[in-house]
C-alpha cells in the first residue's frame, strides 16, 4: 500500500498536468454514472406509477402483491405512515395507515378472480378486529373484484366499514383521489 502512494505522489509530482486530468476524467465519470443511475431509478418509479394505474394488473398477482400495490396507492393519494402487516396472524390487518385528516386507516384487502366475490363472513370477520384490535378510525375493506349483494353489504354501512370495490378502486387508481367515503365527505 506504502508503494502504490510512493508512486502516485511521485507521478503527480513529475505530471500534474495529467494528474489533474485524470481526476477531472474521473469525477466527470462518477457525475454521469450517478446521474444515469438515478434517471434509470426515476423511469422505473414512473413505469411503475402508470402500471399501478390499471387496476386489471391486481388480476394476476398474489394477495401480498395486492397488499403492496394498494400500500403504493395509498402512499400517493397523501396516506402517511403506510403498512404493509398481511401475512398469518395479521388479524385482518393487511395495510394500516393515517389518512390525511389524520384518522388512523386500517385495510383488509381481498383479491379475488372476477367470479369469486367477497361475502358476509369476511366483512363480519374484519368488523371483529378493525376497530377492537387494531383502533381503526377508518375501516376499509379494498377487493380488485365485487362484494356479495346482501347482508354483508348493510352491516359494513351500519357499522361503518368502507367497501372499495373494482369499480372505486378503478377511480381511484386512475384519478389518485380515495373515494368520497374515505374523506369524510
């Protein structure tokens, strides 16, 4: 190591010209290896913001893929604090967060083939938790498919839990505005 900053001193000694420009050439091609590094990163985050933007992606992935894609529109509709917890033992929590009026959000998030649609049970499940376990102050339930008619449907409005489904969910993918329902509006 002594050797190689004998030589070094001794050529920029002999050479400062060239030494100067080898340095010049070097940091010039740090400068442009960053910067090329972060434009790559930049086109990447805009790719994935437009695929995010069509909710028939969700069609192919896994519940925890749809956990993360629904964190990720949360996080750009101004959510603060966003969770992903899903996974076993979550107790119904697969995404918490603050909403921007500062409620604290819980998500139960069900993704589903177009055919199978979310029933009673699982919004009977999630109203056991949400609020009880997890202090959700805004309860929502998100499926990329449709909820039952029925039952399920009025005990989510009597107590109090959002139901997105393919529809608002489509909205506000595209738009990046959470439902009305979710604003107190």
């Amino acid at each position: 190591m002594v050797v190689v900053v004998v030589l070094i001193v001794d050529f920029v000694q002999r050479h400062p010209y060239w030494s100067a420009t080898l340095v010049l050439v070097a940091v010039a091609s740090a400068v442009a290896l960053l910067s090329a590094r972060a434009k790559r990163r930049a086109r990447q985050r805009t790719e994935q913001a437009e695929r995010d933007r069509a909710v028939a992606v969700t069609d192919a992935m896994t519940g925890a893929e749809f956990e993360q894609w629904f964190a990720r529109l949360l996080e750009a509709s101004e959510f603060r604090h966003v969770h992903v917890r899903g996974g076993s033992g979550d107790r119904g929590a697969d995404v918490t967060a603050i909403a921007p009026d500062g409620r604290r959000v819980v998500v139960q998030c069900k993704r589903q083939s177009l055919t199978n649609r979310v029933g009673s049970a699982a919004i009977q499940r999630f109203a056991g938790t949400c609020r009880e376990v997890h202090g959700g102050e805004l309860c929502m339930i998100v499926t990329n498919g449709f909820f039952t008619a029925g039952d399920g449907v009025r005990l989510a409005q009597q107590l109090g839990i959002v139901l997105v489904d393919r529809g608002l969910l489509e909205t506000w993918a595209w738009t990046g505005t959470p439902p009305s329902s979710l604003l107190g509006r």
